[in-house]
C-alpha cells in the first residue's frame, strides 16, 4: 500500500520456477512487457536481534534495508506509524546516522530514475 509517496506495507509471495523462460511467456501472455532486469547481490548482518541487508545492485548502487520485524497487514495507518518509528529508534540506537525520513523504500524510485 502507498499513502503520500511512502509505502506502508508490502507483500512478497514466493514462487518455486522450475524454466524462467516459461515464466516469462506467461507474463507476456498476460500483455505485460519487461521493465527492467534487477540483478543484485545480498549481504546480511546481524547484531542483538537487528538485521540490516546491504543490497548491492547492477548499475545502481548500494540500498541498506533495516529488515522488518512485523506484518503491516491489516494494521491501521496508526499502527504501522508506531512500528515504524519504534524501528527508527531502534536504527538510530545502533549509532548509524540516518536522516528523520523514516519511509526506507526508496528503491523503486531509485530504479525509476535510472530507467530514464
């Protein structure tokens, strides 16, 4: 879900692909087109319960995702603020400085800007 630019909650649904080709065929079926290929690479580190993934992306860059704890789904807007800001407080702990933007996805628009 999006609400004033930020994303609120997200959900990943894994798929077991046996031919990526195929996969593919039936996207294009579907009328949809390739918007661009993602190829990264996951570096994950933990300390006291808390994980941050580096993402290191082709032609992109590096992103740093704090890894979230709980379910959005569901939730008031109220609710996921407060989960929100409690991770916040919980970055801002570990001494890493951070600016007060506490939306952290900002990858899609990163990728937006490089696909023009």
């Amino acid at each position: 879900m999006i609400l004033s630019g930020n994303v609120i909650s997200e959900q990943k649904i894994s798929l077991d692909i046996q031919d990526i080709e195929k996969a593919k065929k039936i996207f294009e079926c579907l009328g949809f087109n390739e918007l661009i290929e993602v190829k990264y690479h996951v570096i994950v580190y933990a300390k006291d319960g808390i994980e941050f993934a580096f993402q290191i992306v082709e032609n992109l860059g590096t992103l740093i995702e704090f890894e979230n704890e709980s379910d959005f789904e569901g939730k008031t807007l109220g609710e996921i603020n407060s989960v929100k800001q409690k991770m916040f407080e919980k970055i801002k702990n570990t001494g890493i400085q951070i600016s007060n933007d506490i939306d952290i996805k900002k990858a899609y628009e990163l990728i937006k800007m490089n696909l023009k």
